[in-house]
C-alpha cells in the first residue's frame, strides 16, 4: 500500500475538511427541520381539537335550532287552541246574549231587567278580556 505525499495528503485532508463540514451544516439543517416538523405536528393536533370543538359547538347549535322549532311548533299549538277556545266563549256569549233578549222580550215580567243586565256585563266583560287576549296571542305570534 503506497502512502500519500504531503501535497496529496493535504488536498485529502482538505477534501476531507470540507465534507466534515458540509456534513456538520447537513446535521444542522436536519435539526432545524425536526424541530419544524414537531412544531407543525403540534400546531396540527391544536387545529385538530379547535376542529372538534367547532364541531361539537355546531351539534350543540343544531340540537338548540330543532329544540326551538319543537317549542315554536308547540307554542303554534297552543296559540291554535287559545284562538279556538277564544273563538268558542265568544260564540256562546253570542248566543247566551240571543237568549237572554228573547227571553226579555218575551218574558218581561218572568225575568228581573237588573239580572239580564248583569249576565250581560259579563258578557261583555268575558268578549272584552277574549279580545285582550286575542291581541296578545297575535302578538305572540310576530
């Protein structure tokens, strides 16, 4: 085996530096890197939960918007009955009116006029408070 010279030993030797060096900044830029990938990997996983809470808020939010539709669905219900029912007392006052004139007019002596006027201030009070709350659903309603 033949040994090198001194300049041939030297250019090797140099060559030799270089690659070390070369070498020393290819290690330095693969650290940078692994430190650059385990920040990426965390600011993933971070976007992955802000992720899952958003969409744990979207099924909070969409179980709230059909629990309202439900209640809307049910107070439409029961402003349906409230009208009916309002609907019905104003009917029977109608006709309890009908009856207690008819029964004026052609009784007068049966029936005491201070009586029919009473049973009709209530009925008039019973229309006027089935107005009131014929308002109040309709504003219920907007």
């Amino acid at each position: 085996a033949e040994v090198a010279s001194g300049p041939e030993v030297d250019r090797l030797s140099k060559e030799l530096q270089e690659w070390r060096e070369m070498l020393d900044e290819n290690m330095v830029k693969l650290t940078e890197a692994q430190s650059a990938l385990e920040k990426t990997k965390e600011e993933l996983q971070k976007l992955d939960r802000q992720q899952e809470l958003i969409n744990e808020r979207q099924e909070r939010v969409a179980s709230e918007q059909r629990e309202l539709e439900e209640q809307e669905k049910q107070a439409d219900v029961e402003v349906l009955q409230v009208q009916f029912g309002m609907d019905r007392v104003t009917e029977l006052s109608e006709e309890l009116g009908t009856l207690l004139t008819r029964i004026e007019d052609g009784f007068p002596d049966l029936v005491e006029k201070d009586w029919i006027r009473k049973v009709q201030d209530t009925l008039d009070s019973i229309k006027k408070a089935s107005d009131e709350d014929e308002m109040a659903v309709a504003k219920r309603r907007t």
